[in-house]
C-alpha cells in the first residue's frame, strides 16, 4: 500500500512542479540548486534530472529567461528569472489551482 501512497504523490508532484518553479522565480531569480532546495524545503522532493527538462521547456516557451553568473565555488551558474510571459501564466495557473481546490473541496462536502 505504501509504494501506491508514494505513487499517487508522485504524479500529483510532477502534475504542479511547472507551477511551483513559476512559484519559486516569481519573488527572485535562482539557480537550479537552490530551486531544488526550496522545492525540497516544501516537500516537493526534485532531482535535477526531472528539475531540467521542465526549466528548459519553460524557457522555450518564453516563460523564463536566464543569465550566467561566474561563481566564487566552482564553475558558473545559470541564474533562471521569470518573464512577464511567466508571470501571466503564473497568474493564470493562479486561478486555476483556486478553481481546483474549490471543486474538490466541495466534492469532499
């Protein structure tokens, strides 16, 4: 029962990580690692393998933007900041995850 428990979390994570990372860009621009950190914070457990994929697609669909950065700790980092493209889709997804929640609230009543 726990592996299914696990499951369902699982795909509910990856069905809302696009909105989260809009979430996370939204109040200041970030790296990769530190937007894993927060995800993780949140108990939204990421690995970069999954993190990647969905930055790039978002970048390429005009919802974020990027710049290098040379870093006193190792090589330079990619520091990702959301577009006003972003932030419309952020406000969009906004209304949409108020939406859900209120229907499924009252399908629980």
């Amino acid at each position: 029962m726990e592996n299914t428990s696990e499951n369902v979390r699982s795909q509910m994570r990856k069905g809302v990580l696009e909105y989260c990372i809009l979430c996370i860009l939204s109040k200041k621009e970030a790296y990769a690692s530190s937007i894993i950190d927060e995800l993780k914070t949140a108990n939204m457990i990421v690995v970069e393998g999954t993190l990647y994929p969905l930055l790039i697609r978002q970048k390429n669909q005009g919802l974020l933007t990027y710049r290098w950065e040379e870093s006193t700790q190792g090589p330079p980092r990619k520091y990702y900041e959301i577009t006003e493209k972003g932030r419309a889709q952020l406000a969009e997804m906004d209304a949409a995850w108020q939406e859900m929640v209120e229907s499924i609230e009252t399908l629980k009543r």
